[in-house]
C-alpha cells in the first residue's frame, strides 16, 4: 500500500502528514511537493510576473525539493517508515498533478490538507484538494485545517 501525501509546507499539509502517521498503517509514502514553473505562473496571472525573470525558475525548484525533503523528515518523525520525496513541476493545475503522480505510483491513498476556505474563498482560490477528491480514480482522505 503506497500512500501519496500532498504537502505544501502548510500548518495544514503538516497536519495532513501528522493525521496519516497516527492513523494509518502506512507501507512507502510518498511526499509530493508540486511547483509551478515561472512560465505556467506568468501564463495563469500575466501581470503578477512582470519584470521576474532570469533565475527564479531554478530558485522555486530547489525550494520545493527542499520542502518536499521537510515534508519527509516530518513525515519520518512523525512515525512513517519508508518515505521517499518527490518536487514535481506543474504543467497545467496542482491538483491534476497530484492525481497524475498517484496515477503513476498505483498509491492506495491520497492524503492532503484543506484549508477549509468556503463560499466566495473557495471559488475565487480554488480548492486543490477539492478538484484532488473529485478527479483521483482511487481513495482520498482530506485532513481538515487544525483548530487554532
């Protein structure tokens, strides 16, 4: 049984990471960490990019291996054994790239956090794990934002 953990370096990626290692008898677990490239972010918000080329591609890279690396030591201290980390690129939407890498893994399970946004939030910030839940051909489980 593989298990896929979304993470973003959220409290609530954190959370779902956490809720996984308490709950489930875990086999390999896989934390993802999904980036997006400078091109697919200037092509979804053309004038936030203004100005910001050159290095920053290679810069947002290193940050998500180096989260995705964060989620798995988490991940491990937390009480998983058998964790491995993945930094993917984002080619068209976060949520379609989680399912397309569990796809690719065969994973048992997706687990993801939520951010609990709502109503006009949730429409005008879309809701990854939302689309994950809707779309993933295989089991979900989404932890819900920890209670501050």
């Amino acid at each position: 049984m593989t298990i896929l953990i979304a993470y973003d370096g959220s409290a609530d990626s954190r959370a779902a990471i956490e809720f996984a290692a308490k709950h489930l008898a875990a086999g390999p677990t896989v934390i993802l960490t999904v980036w997006e490239p400078l091109l697919v972010q200037l092509r979804k918000y053309p004038l936030a990019g203004a100005g910001v080329l050159g290095d920053a591609a290679d810069d947002w890279q290193a940050e998500a291996e180096q989260n995705a690396k964060e989620g798995a030591e988490l991940a491990t201290a937390s009480g998983l054994s058998d964790v491995s980390y993945r930094a993917v690129a984002d080619n068209e939407s976060i949520w379609k790239t989680i399912v397309d890498v569990a796809d690719e893994l065969d994973a048992s399970l997706i687990v993801t956090g939520s951010r609990g946004l709502a109503g006009v939030r949730s429409v005008l910030l879309g809701s990854v794990s939302n689309h994950v839940l809707h779309h993933a051909h295989r089991p979900t489980l989404i932890v819900p934002p920890v209670k501050a």
